[in-house]
C-alpha cells in the first residue's frame, strides 16, 4: 500500500439497481425463515454492497498481492427499497491506523437515506492470509 497517497477523507460512490435475486427471499433459498419475507433490498446485501464499494475505492492504492478484508461492520438498514430501484452506497475514510482502515458508509435509494454506519477494513498480503487458511482448513 501506498500510505503517502492513501489518505483519510477519501470517498467513492458506487451504484446498483435492485434486482429480485438482492431480495431478502433470494438470500439463502435453504433458510426457510426468508422464504415468506417481503421481497426488499436485503441487509445482507447492502452490507455486501458497502463492502464492495470500499473495495473499489482502495483498489488503485493496494500493491501488488494486497487486499482487504472486512472486520467489523455496523450498520443501521432503516428504509425498504423494491426490486427495480437504484441505489448508491458512499464510503469515506475516517482514519487509518497501520494496516487498519475505517469507513463511514451511507446507503440512498431514489427516495433517501435507506442505511449508514461504520465499517472497517484491514489490508492483507493475500499469500499470506490463504496460508493461514489452509492451514485452518487442513484442521
């Protein structure tokens, strides 16, 4: 990583529109707890969207066989957003401790604020860490 060229208050905007298989039924098709449930934007999803965001905002200052993984997310869902409808997540770089990155992160659809909170990032030699998970893999 570049740490003179990645700074705190960077920000980036990523954007999506809402398709059936991002709803809350399309989640996980063996939890039957989701089968009945209204078919809106998920949690799962937007948190798997805001980490996506992140990703591509600290894509052009990773080197090479770095990447980072999330550790921590906290993030209030407060609005329903419908299949069709697009949506933008926004991530900004609060601070930055060693390896460690945390974000404030917002959600909009067309009508509004639809999530926001916190997540934090810490970027990994990717060789490294996929050692560490064989070796947890191999018990």
């Amino acid at each position: 990583m570049s740490a003179t060229e990645l700074a705190v208050g960077l920000k980036h905007t990523e954007y999506m529109t809402v398709e059936e298989r991002h709803t809350v039924p399309a989640v996980e098709p063996r939890w039957p707890g989701f089968a009945d449930m209204p078919p809106v934007f998920a949690t799962a999803m937007m948190v798997g969207f805001i980490e996506q965001t992140c990703v591509e905002a600290l894509r052009p200052f990773l080197g090479e066989g770095e990447h980072t993984v999330g550790t921590h997310v906290d993030i209030s869902h407060v609005a329903a957003t419908p299949v069709g409808m697009e949506i933008a997540a926004t991530v900004e770089l609060v601070s930055v401790e060693a390896h460690t990155l945390h974000f404030r992160v917002f959600c909009l659809d067309e009508e509004g604020l639809i999530g926001e909170g916190n997540h934090q990032r810490v970027i990994i030699n990717t060789g490294r860490f996929m050692s560490r998970v064989s070796r947890k893999a191999l018990g």
